[in-house]
C-alpha cells in the first residue's frame, strides 16, 4: 500500500471519528436527550413513596407510540428469564408498552418484601373492535393500587389507596367508559415470587371475570374471594387449590374438562386487538 493510500485511509478513520465524537456530545447544535435512571429506593422510604418513584421512572422512559416492538417478551418464559429482559430495557432505555412495563414493575418492586403483585389484563371493546391491556396490581397494608404504562394516564397507575380490589377495578372501569370503551373481561394473575432467580412461570390468568355478565353482587364476591387469597395464601398455596378445583370438576359426570367454573362459559382468548 503506497504512502498515499496510507494516508487517505488514516484520514477517513479520522474523519469517522471525529464525526462520532460531534454526533455523540460534541456538536452543541443537537439537543441533549437525557436518559432515565431507575431510582435507588430507601429502606426508610414509604412503600407508596417507592412505588410512585418507580412509575415516575416508568413514566420517563415514554409509551412506545412507534408500532414497534423493541423488546421480545414470551409469557410463558421462567421468571428470571423476564428478569433478564427488564435489566435489557433499563440497559436500552427506549420507549415500552403496556406488558414491558409490567415485567420491569416486577423487576423493580421485587425488593419489596411486603407488598403482594399480581397481573391484571383487561379487555375492551370500542366501536367493534377489540383492545387489550394489562398493568402490575399491588396490594399492601390492607391498600390496592397500580403500576403500568398507557396511552391513557387513567388507565395506569392507580395510587396505592383503594381499600378494596372492587373499587380499584371499578375504577379502572369508569376510566375505560370516560375513554368509551367497555370492559368486558378481566384476569387476574396469582402473586409475584420476589425471588428473581425462580424459574416458576407466572400465572397470568388465575381468575376470569366478566364485568357485563354478572350481577354487581357477584362482581363483589369474586373480588372478595381473590382478596382473601391474596392476603391468607401464598402463589403456591393459590395455585394448588385452583389445580384441586380443576381436578375435582374434571371427575364430575358431565364435568367441564378441567376449566375453572368462573371459566367455564368463557369464549377463546382474542389474540387480535391492540392495547390501549
């Protein structure tokens, strides 16, 4: 290679780098984008203080409003392999959707002991269409609330100061009607472990109610009944009493081939639909 060569390829190298470097931090004229830290929560801090601070991060890093999905994530996955995806997401910091703020909800509040996680997916209808969304219901200190992300700012984040699991749906079913769209299922999810290692899968759907097709009474009951679990029993214990149910109506004559009785009348999941 002649000198002449040499030296025009030492000099595109340096122009690449000088143009990195003025791309990267060093031209003044390009706006600084500033990117989310997770916050550092206290052991003397509030748990309702720690759980705001952690939506207020989730809140910073932005609704992915581009149609694209930036971070794979498989349901059915082992826990600590979601783990793996929430630490990739605060790594990459770019904008999430509705399930990624659930698993990086879990990821964050798994240090705090005391409060109870479970999933909680809505389904909807607007104009004939099907929409679906899910947010992190927490419960401690005898409080409900939320964390999560939306298009909507009603249909998030619930403050932890509902007394009861009934007036924490119920209110995400007066958000939903003030956006006209009608819930017409919701799933609850058995607890979290906070064992971020566990290879367990959660249980993304433990119960099934249908806010339209029962009366308010058995809306209460079946919220009540989901409380006294949540509170009394652990994932494992919840989990195995539903196994025993399902197993004692598959022995009946005429039994409904093992789905939970609240279940039973229930069309197939929609895999269509958006989430709001």
């Amino acid at each position: 290679v002649s000198t002449q060569s040499t030296g025009a390829i030492q000099g595109t190298y340096i122009d690449k780098q000088w143009y990195q470097r003025r791309v990267r931090g060093g031209n003044v004229d390009l706006p600084q984008v500033p990117i989310p830290v997770p916050p550092t929560l206290r052991s003397a801090q509030p748990v309702p203080e720690k759980l705001w601070l952690i939506q207020k991060y989730m809140s910073e890093l932005q609704y992915d409003y581009t149609g694209l999905q930036f971070f794979e994530i498989r349901k059915n996955r082992p826990l600590c392999r979601l783990m793996d995806v929430a630490k990739t997401i605060i790594k990459e910091s770019l904008p999430i959707k509705c399930l990624e703020a659930v698993i990086l909800s879990i990821y964050l509040t798994s240090d705090l002991s005391g409060v109870n996680r479970f999933p909680v997916a809505f389904r909807s209808k607007f104009e004939g269409e099907t929409y679906k969304h899910i947010v992190l219901g927490v419960y401690y200190n005898g409080r409900f609330g939320a964390l999560g992300l939306s298009r909507r700012n009603t249909l998030m984040y619930k403050e932890l100061r509902f007394k009861t699991l009934l007036d924490l749906l119920n209110h995400y079913i007066s958000s939903y009607k003030d956006c006209c769209h009608t819930v017409d299922r919701i799933k609850l999810g058995l607890p979290v472990s906070h064992d971020k290692q566990s290879m367990e899968s959660i249980l993304w759907k433990y119960m099934v109610i249908r806010p339209g097709r029962v009366s308010h009474k058995e809306f209460s009951q079946q919220c009540d009944t989901f409380s006294r679990q949540l509170r009394g029993q652990t994932a494992h214990q919840m989990k195995y009493a539903k196994q025993s149910r399902d197993a004692a109506m598959e022995q009946r004559p005429g039994g409904n081939s093992g789905k939970h009785p609240i279940a039973q009348t229930l069309p197939a999941d929609l895999d269509q639909g958006q989430r709001p």
